[in-house]
C-alpha cells in the first residue's frame, strides 16, 4: 500500500488515536467517524501529510483523560474522507503495519503523538502465503459460536471469502473485550492470529450467555 515494502519505508512518528476494542489490521479497512475538535484537527493534519494514524488501544493507568497506551498497534492509512453537512469526518483507516510504541512525545498538538519502531512486524507488509491453519475448524468453531449467541451471517460469503479478510473482519468485528483484541493484534503472525481467534470462538462458544439476540454487525 503506498509505497511501503520496508519498516524502513513508514513514517517514524505519527499521532495515534486511543480507542478501545477498535482494531485496524494490515491490508483490512476500519470505517471511523470523527467528530471530537482534536481528532478532527488530527485528520486536517494528516491529510496534509502521508495520511497514516496510529490505532492503539489503552491499559490501566494513567489519568482518565490521558490513558496509558498499549504498547502495540498498528498504522493505518486514511483511503477514503468524506465531510458531513455538522462538521464531522467519514474516513476507512486500512491497516498498514504493527509497531512497537517507543515513546510518546511531548507534543503541543491536542491529540498525541508516538515515536514507533515498525522492525518486528515489516512481515506484515507482505501478504501472508500458504500453508494456513485448519480452515475447517475455525468454521466449526464461529459457527458453535454464532449460534450460541443466536448471530446471523451469509455463510455462502463466509465460506468462500478470502481467509486474510475473514479472519481479519471477525477479529475486528466481533465483541471481544479489550485485552482479547490486543492478543489478536499482537498474534506472532497470521497463522498465530488465526489459531489465537479460533480458540476464543472455542471458548466464547462453550460460556454461557444472557445477551439478548442481536445480528452480527
């Protein structure tokens, strides 16, 4: 995407925007709405340059209004912007590349800032190539766990979806907690990743669950 086949290629520091169990992985879009003043100054700014934001989840700690950051991500960069008539922004963040947070700067923007290292996770600017892992039990697994929450899915698309985007949708969009997204983010590698999501869906299935029914977003 854009140019960048090497670590070395991405931009060392960025601003980062802390969202809990909102997660952006490599070669997958993530629709965001932004309508806080400093986010919507953070897009005017980034707009202006390479477009790459930082998605970072937080952890415990810190002041409430300024949470300690994960010390993982990833970079994503803005494919689409759009400006609705009261002033917010609709964009697609579509992952580039994990990082490593190595500090956070002193900025005078309203919005943060990260010095990142990109080196451990350059694998993730190549897609990833076979063999892959037991497609056959990560459809078994969603489906027990689909079912027991009564979702709903096309499963003509499903199963004849690419493995990459599936496994990334899923991991991004189902109702995983805060410290279960940052395990799928910082799986060692996609066939990890895909072993980490089908043993939470293993696990998901077997709890029991009081939600109320709801479709699968």
């Amino acid at each position: 995407m854009a140019g960048y086949r090497r670590a070395d290629d991405l931009p060392q520091v960025f601003p980062v925007f802390p969202l809990d169990r909102a997660l952006v992985l490599p070669r997958s879009p993530l629709p965001l709405q932004i309508f806080e003043p400093r986010y919507l100054n953070m897009v005017d700014d980034v707009m202006a340059g390479d477009r790459i934001i930082g998605m970072v989840q937080t952890r415990p700690g810190g002041e409430r209004a300024r949470p300690r950051l994960a010390g993982v991500g990833c970079a994503g960069r803005i494919t689409s912007y759009a400006e609705t008539p009261d002033g917010r922004y609709r964009i697609t963040l579509t992952g580039v590349c994990r990082f490593e947070i190595a500090e956070e700067l002193s900025a005078m923007t309203p919005y943060r800032q990260v010095r990142a290292v990109f080196a451990p996770y350059e694998a993730d600017l190549a897609e990833p190539v076979p063999p892959f892992p037991d497609r056959a039990r990560l459809s078994r697994a969603l489906r027990r766990y689909l079912n027991h929450r009564s979702y709903d899915i096309d499963w003509d698309s499903a199963n004849n979806a690419p493995l990459e985007p599936l496994v990334n949708s899923l991991c991004m969009g189902l109702p995983f907690d805060v410290a279960e997204k940052q395990a799928l983010l910082e799986a060692r590698d996609f066939a990890d990743r895909v072993e980490v999501l089908t043993v939470m869906l293993e696990i998901g299935a077997a709890e029991d669950d009081d939600d109320e029914p709801r479709p699968l977003q």
